[in-house]
C-alpha cells in the first residue's frame, strides 16, 4: 500500500496491541484477520447476533464498548478483544417453577440485585443494541416480566452490561429470565394445543406415508 | 456472465409502483436445476477414493477434507487427562443444546464440547421459524409430502415421518424451555406460508426466531445441573475401540494452547452443524465462523456413511454489498410476506415461493444473462423489492423484520426506500451423516444429529424443517444415547480407526500432508489473505 496514514483509504489502528493497516469499510474483525492478529476466537456469527466478538475501544481519551463484527476500523483507535463472560452466578431451572402465583418472590430469590439498580446508566451506554436496559430491570424488578423481557427483545446476551454494572445485577440473564418465565406461564396458543389434543387421541402414523397424487 | 445494469443504473429506473406482469407460468424446475444450480456444477467435483463412500461425488473443497490424515496419533495421547462422562455432546448449537438437554432429562451425566463459545452456531442467526402443522386446514401429512416432494424424493421416508410428526410436540417443548413465538390477537401461533409449502406452517418470533431459540436453550444448557460445558474446545479426533469400529469418546483440544483432553463416553453425539465456511465454487456464506464440516470429517474417518455429499442448499437471497455483509441472510419469510424479486430489467422471473434450490437457479440465470445488477464493490445480483412491499403494507418491515432493519441501519441503507440487493449464499449441507430415528449412525456409539446428518431433507431443504429438525433429532439422539447400554469389561482407548484411514490413504496414493477437521476458515489464521467472492 502506498497510500498515507490518515488519508481516505486507509486507516491505522491498534488490535490486540498489534498495529494494523485497514480499510476504512472493514470491520474490526475483517481488519484483525487481514492484519494478522493472532488468536482472535472470540468471533461467530459476523452479523451481530451471536454476541461473542465483544471489544474494548478507545478513541482518544473516551472508552467504550462494542461488539467487532458491527464496528468499522477508525484511524487511531485501539482495540481489546474481551474474554468471553463469566459463568453465570443465578441458579434456577424452570420446571422448579410450579405456581405461576410465586414468580416474583422466587424472582427475589433468585436475581436480589436487581431491586438495587442505582440508575447509573452504564448498561444502557454498554448495550451495543441499543437496549433500555435500566428501564428492562425496574419492570422485572416490579414483577412485569412480560414488559422486561419485550425490553430484552434484541438483546444478542454478550453480556457487556453484565460487566457495566457495580450492583452485579446481570441485566441480560434478568431480560431473558423474563422472557422465559413468560413463555413458560402464558404461552397456550390454541391451535397448537387443538393440534397436539388430535395427536393425543390419534397418533401420526408413519406406516400411512404413502405420498397422495 | 454477461454484464447486466450497474448498481446506480438499476436504482435510478427501479420504480416501486411499476406496474408489473406475473412471472413465466411454465417453468421446467429440472432444466432449470441442471442449467443454473450450483450443484450441477461438474468442474468442481471430485470423486472420493476412500471410505466407506468410495466412489461418491462431492465437491472438491469436501472431498480434499473427507481424505486428510488426522492431527494425532496415538503417541499425542500419553499423559492427557481423561475425563469420564456418559454422554459427550460435541456442538453447542440447538442440535447439540438439545440433545445434551434431553439426554440429562434421562439421568445421564452429559459433557458438551464447544469449538467456540456455546451457542455460537449456524442456529442463533436462523431468521424465518420452523414448521410445524397446526393450523386446522394443514395436517403433519401434508407436511411429510411436502418435505419429501421439495427434496426430490431422495429424504428418508421413515426420518421425514419422525420429523414431521414431532413438529407439535417440539414447539410446546420449547414453549416449556421458555421460547416465545409470535402470536395473533387471538392467542393463536402464528403462521407463514413459504416456497414449497401447501399450507401456513412457519412459526416464528418476528425475524429473530433462531436467536431467541438459542439464547433460550443455551441459558437452559448452563442452568441444567447434569450438564458441563466445555467451550473453545474444539473435537481434534474421535476414540475408537481396538477394532476401530466402535466410538468411546474423543479427544478435544483448546483453541488457546496446544493441550489435549480425552474424553471417555458411553455415547458420543455429533452435533457440529455445516459447511458453509468451505465456500464450495467460490460461493458466500451465510453461516457462522465454526461450519468448516468438522463432523463430517470426523465421522467419515471412523467408518460412517455419509449422504448426499453433492447436494447442498444455495438460499436465494443472501445480500451482496456491503462487502462485510456479503452472504448473510435475509430471510424467505419476507417474500412469504409477499415481497418480490425483480431482475434488472425491473421484471419478476420466478415464483417467488418455488422451492429454493429453484428460485436460485432462476437468479443465477438471470445475472448469467446479463439480467442482473452489479455494485462498484463487487458481484452481483438482482432485486428483493422490500421497498414495494412497505409501500403495500406500511409498517410491516418495522413489525415483523427487526433483524433486517437493524442490519440495514448498521451498513447505512434503508430496505423500505430502495430494494435490497441479494444472489444465492452457501446456506445449508442437505445431506449428511446417514442416521435412524434414533440419530444413530452407521458407527456403533456415535449419533449425529442436526446439519451434520443426512437424510432428512433429501436434495433441497424447504425453510423451517433445519430448526425443526435440531430440535426433534438433537432430542431423538439425546435419549438413545442416555439409555445406550453399558459396555461392560475394561474400556480400552485407541486410535485405530485412524491407523486403519492412514492404511487406505496409502495404499490409495493418496498424499497424506494435509490434515483435517479444518476448525476455522484459512483466512481466519495471521497473515492470511481475507476471503473475497
């Protein structure tokens, strides 16, 4: 490449703290592979659902978080891969749920931190979705799972507002639990079950699979 | 291919409310499919020397992998540590979740290997739902016709039975896992139309339906107190018995270090999903960084039949510019919507709801025939005109197609002002391991469930039956694995199926340099040029 530093198709940046020459229409991990970086396997899905590529970035003095499929080289910037998230620490299993009634006590149990959030925003600065993740939290913390967990609707659970958060309050698990205890409870779609009710009394036979004309 | 319109000159004519004729009533889908499809490709195929599928066609990128020597040998294996468990799952995709969540429902103790972190997969990025026939003019019947129709007759007849009658079953299965699916006023799921489909039978959550499956089963993976994740733990070879004929467990390696684990495993299930990151003929790819047919490979060397290694499933539209985004999805649900495909010409060419091998076949002619519409950055395509149908149905794009909206925003285009470029991507491996219904393959002690088998979808998958056929196989192979008999006696851990691999290699004169499961694309590695179409 002849081109200079700065100019319009080409950009400097630091990955891993290796230095690479990129492309301004690259993303950071098109830019990473094409610079070399080595053991970049924080990577899945290239399209921002998977949640795995999460990076630390720095332009000039401000830090940020953001995931490296969805984010485009920058002259100047400085780029960590993250490390994958920590095991989960909230323990619960769905079928230990046997009344709908004590969803919100066991909800207590199970994520207290979440009544503790101190509205400090860093999940929602966190979130690369653009998720309202703090208003997420104070409907599940006021037991409206099925509000939280439509919050939660794009959320990819690369968990950057889990390490965003001093309370420990593990928004994403939190969003997720209140889409599942949801679906769990409330869902009873009725031509599903009509359906599932005629196979109850008339199983599908596979010896009738003969192909009609 | 003969040059069609650039991409400023096919958007300055596209109007979205030209009138429009009706696409060709008589299309031959055969002529077309031996024309146009990718499969029919005859240069880039190879014939297979070896295994148990000697003399079989597939494509040469496979064949290359299905015939390269292992990384190990038994010498690699003194002083690993062994860990004991009754079911090793080696995938953390839905296949693999389900089969791991259904085996420790049956009291096994169940270990699940990830090559990269749990739910990283083909699964999490699936966009328009699974079939399952509950609407009250649709029958699972119907469904078995149209699964076995669309893929030529070539599927399994027994497989497509057990798929097609789970169908139900494995939707209030997830509901109990807490999956949501999208809903009408009424309470009803539901349903979508899609090519090759007589009935409404898609269901789904709005265009996010794999990832909302999958953060669901891999939080109910990590909850379950019967199952251990390993992630970054990528199969390096499976262990085989002395006679080499029988599976006892694997050994993983780490993608960060060169360490070496043994597995030891009543059962093991294969749960590594696809292809698509071998770009067979130079195709994009919609799927995920890890399809690189690991499974594959590692199944044929043990002495598994595979089938339908020639087939494999082009989806008609994967987008084409932005260059980053070359390949990815954007999901048949919206032409069951009712959005269309227009050549440059501005004229449709196709039934948009034809099965997808043939709708592929028909973009492919069209660009071939200087019909299609080229960017500055490269390739070609033609039109899925989205911005026609908000035009029709305002809103409904922001309603039900939040992924494709989200995408678009990133890469700076807007899907209901202009129409949206695609062509044909790599998108699914039709055939596979052969299995029973119970998952089983050909190899005493190893399952496969998921992409990596075969059988099920014949020679062209209709849209919705790879979500379903995770999660009614990953849980087929899940149990019969759980319930799979003691071996009784010491259990002896060899590699002798790979001596006996070797053994044919060479005598085959079959170079033994190149070593395989391949783990991540060439262009992943330092140094490396990236992957261009």
């Amino acid at each position: 490449m002849t081109e200079d530093a700065g100019s319009e198709s080409v950009v400097d940046l630091l990955i891993n703290g290796v230095q690479v020459r990129a492309e301004p229409h690259m993303t950071i991990v098109e830019a990473a592979w094409a610079g070399g970086v080595p053991r970049v396997t924080g990577v899945g899905c290239l399209e921002g659902v998977c949640g795995s590529c999460r990076i630390l970035l720095r332009r000039g003095p401000a830090v940020s978080v953001a995931l490296a499929c969805e984010t485009f080289a920058e002259h100047g910037i400085e780029v960590l891969f993250l490390p994958a998230p920590a095991a989960a620490r909230h323990q619960y299993e769905l079928t230990d749920f046997k009344d709908g009634w004590d969803i919100q006590a066991r909800f207590q149990e199970i994520f207290p931190e979440a009544a503790r959030c101190r509205h400090c925003h860093g999940c929602v600065q966190s979130c690369p979705k653009g998720i309202a993740v703090e208003e997420g939290i104070a409907l599940a913390a006021a037991g409206r799972f099925r509000e939280a967990g439509e919050a939660f609707f794009e959320c990819v659970m690369c968990e950057l507002c889990d390490s965003a958060c001093p309370e420990q309050i593990a928004p994403a698990h939190v969003g997720l639990f209140s889409r599942r205890i949801t679906a769990f409870f409330h869902l009873r779609p009725p031509n599903l079950i009509h359906r599932l009710e005629e196979l109850r009394q008339e199983p599908f036979s596979a010896s009738d699979k003969k192909e009609t004309p | 291919m003969k040059r069609g319109l650039s991409l400023q000159d096919a958007l300055a004519a596209y109007r979205p409310d030209a009138e429009l004729a009706p696409p060709p009533k008589q299309i031959d889908p055969d002529a077309l499919l031996n024309a146009y499809h990718p499969d029919h490709l005859r240069d880039g195929m190879a014939t297979l020397a070896v295994g148990p599928n000697a003399g079989a066609q597939c494509p040469r990128e496979l064949a290359d992998l299905l015939q390269a020597e292992a990384y190990i040998d038994e010498v690699d294996l003194a002083g690993a540590e062994v860990t004991d468990t009754d079911v090793l799952v080696i995938g953390g995709g839905g296949a693999g979740c389900a089969a791991a969540l259904a085996a420790a429902e049956h009291g096994a103790h169940v270990l699940l290997a990830t090559k990269l972190r749990l739910g990283d997969s083909n699964t999490v990025m699936a966009e328009g739902g699974l079939q399952a026939a509950i609407e009250p003019d649709d029958s699972v019947q119907q469904h078995l016709q149209d699964t076995l129709r669309a893929g030529h007759h070539a599927g399994d007849p027994a497989l497509v039975a057990a798929l097609v009658g789970d169908g139900p079953e494995v939707i209030r299965w997830l509901i109990r896992q807490g999956m949501q699916f999208d809903q009408t006023a009424s309470g009803d799921l539901h349903t979508r139309r899609a090519g090759g489909i007589s009935a409404p039978r898609i269901v789904h959550c709005r265009d996010y339906t794999g990832l909302e499956m999958m953060r669901v089963l891999r939080e109910a993976v990590i909850q379950h107190r019967g199952i251990e994740v390993w992630s970054q733990a990528p199969a390096v070879e499976l262990l085989s018995n002395e006679s080499g004929r029988k599976c006892v467990g694997a050994v993983l390696g780490s993608l960060d270090g060169q360490k070496l684990r043994i597995v030891r495993a009543r059962s093991v299930i294969l749960a590594t999903g696809g292809i698509g990151r071998l770009h067979l003929h130079g195709f994009p790819t919609s799927n995920h960084l890890g399809a690189t047919g690991d499974g594959l490979v590692l199944a044929y060397r043990i002495g598994a039949r595979l089938c339908e290694l020639d087939s494999f499933q082009y989806h008609p539209t994967g987008l084409v510019n932005p260059p980053y985004l070359s390949g990815k999805l954007v999901t048949e649900g919206i032409r069951a919507a009712g959005a269309l495909l227009l050549n440059a010409e501005g004229r449709r060419f196709i039934d948009e709801l034809q099965p997808r091998d043939v709708v592929s076949a028909a973009i492919i002619r069209e660009c071939r025939e200087g019909r299609g519409i080229h960017p500055d950055t490269g390739g070609v395509g033609v039109w899925l005109d989205t911005a026609r149908l908000e035009r029709s149905q305002p809103g409904l794009i922001e309603q039900q197609f939040p992924k494709l909206l989200a995408r678009s925003r990133i890469a700076g285009i807007d899907p209901r002002r202009n129409p949206v470029l695609v062509y044909p991507t790599l998108h699914y491996q039709n055939g596979g391991a052969v299995i029973d219904a119970n998952g089983a393959t050909t190899v005493a002690g190893l399952y496969a469930a998921g992409e990596v088998a075969g059988g099920i979808h014949g020679r062209n998958r209709i849209m919705g039956n790879a979500l379903l056929e995770i999660i009614s196989f990953g849980r087929r192979a899940g149990f019969a694995a759980a319930l799979a008999g003691h071996d009784r006696g010491p259990k002896k851990i060899t590699l002798e199926h790979v001596n006996q691999a070797r053994r044919a290699l060479t005598l085959a004169g079959m170079p033994l340099t190149r070593h395989a499961p391949q783990m991540l694309p060439a262009y992943t590695a330092p140094g490396k040029e990236i992957w261009k179409a």
